[in-house]
C-alpha cells in the first residue's frame, strides 16, 4: 500500500514556471560554445512538456495577451479559431479541399500544422475579400516599386 504524500503537489502554474525555467537552461546549454545540436531534441521536448502542461491547465490566456497588445496599437484584430474555421471549410461542402487541407479528424483539427493553417487562412482572406463592398476595399491595383 503507497504511502500518503507528505508534502503538497505543486500547481499547474508553478508546474509551468518550472518549465520555462527548464527551457531557459536548456537555452543557454543549447548555444554555448557555439550551436549544440545534441541538446536540440531535449530542447524541443521541453517546449512539448510546456505546451501540454499549458492545455492541461485548461486557460491558454497567451494569444489573448498578444491580441490585445496589437488592438492597442492600432491593429484590427480578426479571431479565427476552431469553431470558426470548421465552419469555413463546413460552408464549402462541394469543394474538394483535401489537397489544401489534409485530411485530419475533426476532434484533432486543432493539430493539423502550420502549412495546413496557412492554407484556410488564404481561404478566409478571400471569404473577406469577397464580402467586403468595392466601395471599401483600399487598392484594386498593385503598387509599383519603381517610379
């Protein structure tokens, strides 16, 4: 029989401050004396550790953060997460996308990658580009770079 723990588990947020710590130490190793490419693959598993530590907590308040710092400069900000890009791809339901997108499951949508993401991104730019009034839109032709 396991005996009873004598002392106090640590919290999800001092869990991640010890990982960032981690990573620090990791940071530095990584590039003394020059690029230490044994160290990568540990310093990479140490930012997993740190993004699964994050999504178990439950409230990845990081993009959030960088949102508003971008509102205050000025920068109209367009939130397009999960729900909305499904609905994107749902309002599309004749076009072969699968070239564009892959083909990953919707419960692991959220893991499809970078080059996946850029692609749905182009298609929500052009969704705006379509929706927005000629009236609007700021230029209609390329600006030159030679004059």
């Amino acid at each position: 029989m396991p005996s009873p723990a004598t002392c106090r588990l640590a919290s999800a947020d001092e869990h991640i401050a010890a990982q960032h710590a981690v990573i620090a130490k990791f940071e530095t190793a990584l590039w003394d004396g020059g690029f230490n490419a044994a160290l990568l693959p540990s310093h990479q598993s140490a930012w997993r550790r740190l993004e699964a530590l994050i999504a178990a907590r439950g409230d990845d308040r990081r993009h959030q953060t960088v949102m508003r710092e971008f509102i205050t400069q000025g920068l109209a900000i367009d939130y397009f997460g999960l729900d909305a890009q499904r609905a994107l791809l749902d309002a599309l339901p004749d076009v072969d996308l699968g070239s564009t997108i892959g083909d990953a499951p919707r419960d692991a949508f959220g893991h499809k990658g970078q080059a996946m993401m850029c692609n749905i991104a182009y298609l929500k730019l052009a969704q705006n580009k379509a929706s927005t009034p000629s009236c609007c839109s700021t230029r209609s032709t390329p600006i030159s770079s030679s004059r």
